[in-house]
C-alpha cells in the first residue's frame, strides 16, 4: 500500500462513520478518494452547484449557511474533522441545498458521486450510516428554526458564541478565556442578523465582563453566563 493511500485510510478510520467498517472496505474507499486542502475562506461550492461530491473533514473547519436574498448570511451547522458533508445532493442528484466555506485552513477528503453510488451498491449496509447522518442534519435544521421562532437574539448569540467556541474557540491555556477569531459582522452574518443588534448585545456583555470586544475577535471570559442566555432559569 502506498503512503499516500495509507494515510488516506487512517482518516477514514478516524471518522465515527467508517471508523467500524472492515479495513478491505477502507482500502476501497481510500483508493477512490482525493486529498483537497482549502484556505480559509475558499468558497468549496455555493447553493444550486452540481452535487458532484462529498466531502470528509480530515482537518479544520468548513461553514454551511446561505446567502440571502438581501445579501445577508446564515449558517447551519459548522463541521469538524471526522464529519461529512455535501451528502444530501450527492444521494439524491439535486443541486447544492448550501454553501461550503472553509473557515480555516482545511484538509478535506472528497469521493465522487459516482464512487459512492458504486459503493453503497455493493455495501448496502453503509446506507444505514448514511441515513444516521441525514438524521443529525434534519435534527439540527429543527434546532436551528426552533432557535429563530423561539428563542431572543441574546439566547442566539450565546448559543453561537458557544459553538464557535467548541469548534474554533483558542485559549493561552486550558482554563482561561477563549477568544473567537471572527469579526461581529461575521457573526452577525452567520445568523442573519444585523451588526448593529450583534455590537448592541456584545457592548452590554463587554460592560459587565462577559467577554472582552477587539479588532476581529471577541473573548469569552464567562462562557457559565452564556449558558445561562442559552437555557435561561
């Protein structure tokens, strides 16, 4: 086996999707792959491009939102190393349903759509995996208009901030504050809301110590009252 498909099979190995399956299986898939590194900020594919492949994140981090149509920004969900994404037009051959932004530098495993038909047709029982995926999506989706028609804009933005702080979040050390490298608009954008309404929340929370506001960051200094926005007492 060469180097390069070992390594491509020892990614797979490390994802919860394929982590089960037999190694002749991983060499199948890891014979098919392809080995893609993105830059932050590298639009993978927009919403209506052909669902041509999916995509398995070896390393960083990918953002899925929308563009709408008065140009502002939502995300859906941000996936980390050992997730897919690009499944859903892949399985059933529509158009993208999203954009793919990379939100960091990211080094990506991508199969063919074809090569994944060709798969599941002769592994059916990896269908099931699949579907378990497509499950979390749809869950996250209700999550995600559940938080838009119940939920008030400082509960949302803690719930991000959180999240961001999960999947990118950086700290000096293990315990102290966590700093988000992403400007307000940015995550005025990921919501789709203003940056006025962000900055209005953040400068209320920056006054009584919750986070600290920099140029193109913000700390998290006290993720417990976050918390407390997100499932209020």
């Amino acid at each position: 086996m060469s180097e390069t498909l070992q390594r491509r099979r020892e990614m797979l190995a490390r994802t919860p999707l394929f982590a089960a399956i037999p190694p002749s299986l991983l060499d199948e898939l890891a014979a098919k792959a392809k080995t893609i590194s993105v830059d932050p900020r590298e639009i993978l594919f927009s919403k209506g491009d052909p669902g041509d492949r999916l995509y398995l994140v070896a390393k960083g981090l990918i953002r899925i939102g929308v563009l709408s149509a008065e140009g502002r920004e939502v995300t859906y969900g941000m996936i980390r190393p050992g997730e897919l994404f690009g499944e859903i037009a892949v399985l059933d051959g529509g158009a993208r349903s999203a954009d793919a932004t990379a939100m960091e530098t990211s080094e990506l495993l991508a199969i063919d759509r074809k090569d994944v038909h060709a798969f599941l047709q002769r592994h059916p029982i990896q269908s099931l995996h699949l579907l378990k995926v497509l499950c979390d999506r749809v869950r996250r989706a209700d999550d995600l208009l559940e938080d838009v028609v119940f939920m008030s804009l400082p509960g949302r933005l803690a719930k991000h901030l959180l999240v961001l702080d999960a999947t990118m979040g950086s700290r000096d050390h293990p315990q102290g504050p966590a700093t988000i490298r992403l400007s307000q608009q940015e995550v005025a954008d990921h919501l789709g809301i203003s940056r006025e309404s962000v900055n209005k929340v953040l400068s209320k929370w920056e006054q009584v110590g919750i986070v600290t506001l920099g140029r193109g960051q913000i700390t998290l200094n006290k993720t417990k009252a976050l918390e407390e926005f997100v499932s209020p007492p």
